[in-house]
C-alpha cells in the first residue's frame, strides 16, 4: 500500500506526522518512506539513515546548431513551455524554462537541434532506525524543476522496494505540479491540517486536488487540535472527509521535535493512536471497489 501524506500549507506538521507513521509501522512490517519535498528534504534529520546508493538526476535541454539552423521557427511553434524564442535572426534557448520533452529535437527539419544533458539533482537512499527503507530527493540549488527529480525519485525506491513494503511519500507542501507527482499513483492520501484559517483554506484546496482531480481517498488529521477546530470539523463533515486522527497541541511534540528527536520515541503513549490510524487507512484501502 503506498500513502502519500500530504497539506496546502508548509508547517501543519507532515513530516512529523511520516516518520512517527513510519517508524510505528516498521515494527510489524516493511516500510519504504520516501521525502519527496526535494527542495528541502528534512526526514533525515530524524530517522539518521545511513546512505547506500545515489544516483544523479538529469533533464536532455535543446542546443541549438547555429550553423545548420534555417531559422524556419518550427521549434519555437511547438514549444508548449515558450523555453524557445525567434529573436533577431537567433533562436535563443531559455533552459530553466525547458521541460526536457525532446519535441524541438525531433521535429526540427533541419536537424539543427541537438541535446545536452542538465543536472536537475540527486536521489539517494539507504537503510534507517528501526530497518526502515528510505529515500530522499535533492534538487540542486538554482534549478526549478522539482517534478523530474520526485519521479526520479520513485522509480529508483521501486526497483529497491521489498515486496509488500508499506510505502509512505513525505509530499512537498502546496497544490502544485510536485505535490500532483508524489500523489500519483497512490492509494491513499492522508491531509495534515491545522485548526487555522489558513490551514482550512489550504485543506480545501488540497481535497480540489487529491480527491476531486486525481481521484484518489481522502482522509484527514487536525494536528495542534484542541482550539479553534470547528470551522475544520464542519468542512471534513460537510465534504464527508473522514478525520482520522487529533494530535493535540502538546508542547513536548514541539520540543522533541525542536531537539531533532523522533516524537514517538520519545512520547510512546502517542504509539497506538498510529497504529490505529494506519489501521484505519488499510480497512478503508480494503474496502475500494
């Protein structure tokens, strides 16, 4: 079973709310989790993985063969990203703009369109407390193009997946193109929220794209509950989300959290509330037509 766990906003508590979920679950079977925030992975600083391969991740960007090029702007005509501009008798290349596609190369009838490989970032993993299985991706600083690397990403943690691992995708915050990647091909996606306006106005916006887009189950967890949550609760029942955890707004989370020290080891009592939130996802994943 992959979840992905995910929210609108940074800091509503994702990560925490991973590697608890992970390091509760390795307990009873295999766990794959994998940071997919890329631009700036933090799982680590928790689970203290020791690091066995790596592999570098790259993006195929046009070169444009000045002498053969007849200036024809086929290439800038299909370019879907504007990465390719007629200027003066020049096409200029905009690479950060460049999405790697390769249609330029292909339909240039001059063949005046080579490709260089770019240096997106790297994905690397290894093995973490507890036998968890991890991974994490990196993308180098400057680049813009966080997608390619979480792809990536997966597709190196597949191949090293041991069978009947449950896999949990650290998601990047927001709605956007890198979240959609990490949710692809889940089958549940768990939504951390906080009782904050903010925090329901960005939980609307992740359902819009978790459940109403792709299609995929939806449950929710209200972390720092306690006060303020009502507007949140209304939402989920008026949406018919299922809330499937309240971690309340307990100061000693924070200072674990603040000393780099995985909460659930250092607050057990929080352990079973896991083990029952993991159960609940799995008889909901059961059930699906």
């Amino acid at each position: 079973m992959i979840i992905a766990i995910a929210s609108g906003k940074g800091g509503t508590g994702k990560t925490l709310l991973a590697t608890g979920l992970a390091r509760v679950a390795s307990e009873e079977m295999a766990v794959q989790l994998l940071d997919c925030d890329v631009e700036e992975p933090n799982d680590h600083l928790f689970l203290a993985p020791e690091f066995t391969w790596a592999e570098e991740v790259t993006l195929p960007v046009p070169q444009i063969l000045s002498e053969a090029c007849t200036l024809c702007g086929r290439c800038v005509q299909l370019c879907q990203f504007h990465a390719l501009a007629l200027v003066r008798a020049k096409v200029l290349l905009f690479p950060q703009l460049c999405h790697g596609c390769g249609l330029c190369a292909r339909q240039c009838p001059a063949n005046a369109i080579s490709e260089q490989l770019r240096r997106l970032g790297t994905v690397e993993g290894g093995e973490a407390m507890g036998g968890i299985s991890f991974a994490r991706g990196l993308l180098e600083v400057g680049q813009a193009l966080a997608t390619p690397v979480i792809r990536e990403l997966k597709a190196q943690a597949g191949k090293r997946r041991r069978p009947g691992s449950l896999v949990i995708l650290d998601a990047p915050p927001g709605n956007a193109c890198p979240v959609i990647e990490t949710m692809r091909g889940s089958d549940y996606v768990l939504l951390v929220t906080e009782p904050t306006p903010f925090g329901l106005h960005d939980l609307r916006l992740a359902v819009q794209t978790a459940r109403d887009q792709l299609g995929l189950p939806v449950g929710v967890v209200i972390n720092r509950a306690g006060r303020g949550e009502d507007e949140v609760t209304a939402y989920c029942q008026a949406e018919g989300l299922p809330i499937l955890l309240r971690l309340p707004l307990d100061r000693r989370i924070a200072s674990a959290y603040a000393e780099g020290i995985l909460w659930v080891d250092g607050l057990p009592e929080y352990r079973e509330a896991l083990r029952g939130l993991y159960s609940q996802i799995a008889a909901s994943v059961e059930v699906r037509p």
